[in-house]
C-alpha cells in the first residue's frame, strides 16, 4: 500500500541525501574551498574556479590553488601545509605555503558545518608575520628600494626548515604573498598575514569509529 511507495520513493534516492545532512565532526576528513583575502577583503590565494576566473578576467594576480583537504579539529604537526598553486606566468608548478596557525583555524571553523556550509574563519594571531627587509636585502633578491610602494605585493620563498637561510641550502620553499605596509630610506616592513578567509565545505568523509 502506500507504505510501501513511501519506502520504494525514499530508497530511491540514494544515500547522497543522507551525507547532505550531515555534519562535520572532529576526526572526518573534509575537503574544503577556501579564499584567503588580504586586509581590504582583496582575495590573493583562492580554490574557488569561479573566483578565479572573474579576478583573473579582471587582470588579477590572484593564485589559484588546489582545493584543501583536511582532517576537522586536528593540529598541523609541522609548521607550513603546502598546496599547489597556479599562476598565469608558471602554472602548477609552485606550492603556496598555508601556516600551521592558518590550517588549524580552518580544521577547528570547519567543525559544525554541513556540506556546502560556508564560513568566513579569522586568522588574526597575537604573532605579527611581518619581517624588514633593508635596501641591501632587495639588491640581493634583484629588487631596488626606489621601486617600492606601499600596497605592492611582492611573493616570497618562505620555509619551514630552519637551515633555509644559509647559502648551501637545498631547502623546500614554498610561495607566500606579502604586502609592503611601510617604506622608509632604509628599506621596506613586509606584512605576510591575511586575516581571514572564506571556506566551503565540498566534501565529508565521516570519521571510522
């Protein structure tokens, strides 16, 4: 009769239902959308194509990353979580690097939210990530100080092995977008924080008990 219909029609619709209504909690794995914005909302880093081809439509250096997937309310055990970047100029080929304090506010933030759940999670930290650079330090990186502006970005290499710094060193670097926020005669203050960024859960994996 018609318990039987109702039975037959819910059956049919499969389980993508069910995962629909689900979730997130600590321990599922979970595939993210994310935008990361500079501090006037501009987006420099974004998995979202449809971001990407509206500000790259635009003249946009904006990057375009692989989407991040990610185990809910887990700590990064080391300091940088690389992800493949794309850029017009050198396509797939450099890894963007997302801070530990970075991925552990999306891995917390994202605790709660259902598929296609949307969050914008701040990133502000009480640790500045600003660094100087003197005129001496462009020269050597094939910059001049008198083509510095406020506001510019500028990529840098940054690393997660402490060894980077010395001339010998074979170390991974990955990219990271800075904005110079002061300029004086001697040399430019770097600001390489967002403080914030947009996410969109694409997929959950439930944790196995």
């Amino acid at each position: 009769g018609v318990l039987f219909v109702v039975l037959m029609v819910v059956s049919s619709m499969g389980s993508s239902w069910i995962s629909s209504l689900a979730t997130v909690k600590p321990g599922d794995v979970v595939v993210v959308d994310y935008t990361l914005k500079d501090a006037q909302g501009n987006p420099l880093v974004t998995s979202s194509s449809s971001v990407y081809k509206q500000l790259a439509g635009e003249g946009s250096s904006v990057l375009y990353s692989k989407q991040l997937t990610l185990t809910a309310n887990q700590s990064l055990p080391k300091a940088v979580f690389p992800v493949q970047v794309y850029s017009e100029k050198t396509g797939w080929t450099n890894q963007f690097a997302l801070f530990a304090s970075e991925y552990d506010a999306i891995s917390s933030g994202v605790v709660g939210l259902k598929t296609n759940g949307q969050k914008t999670i701040s990133l502000e930290s009480n640790k500045p990530k600003t660094q100087f650079w003197t005129a001496d330090q462009l020269a050597k990186n094939n910059m001049s100080l008198s083509s510095m502006q406020v506001g510019q970005l500028i990529a840098l290499g940054v690393s997660d092995n402490p060894e980077a710094a010395s001339d010998n060193s074979t170390a991974q670097y990955y990219v990271r977008i800075a904005e110079i926020t002061n300029k004086t005669p001697d040399g430019i203050t770097l600001d390489f924080s967002y403080p914030s960024v947009d996410i969109t859960v694409v997929s959950i994996n439930k944790a196995t008990s």
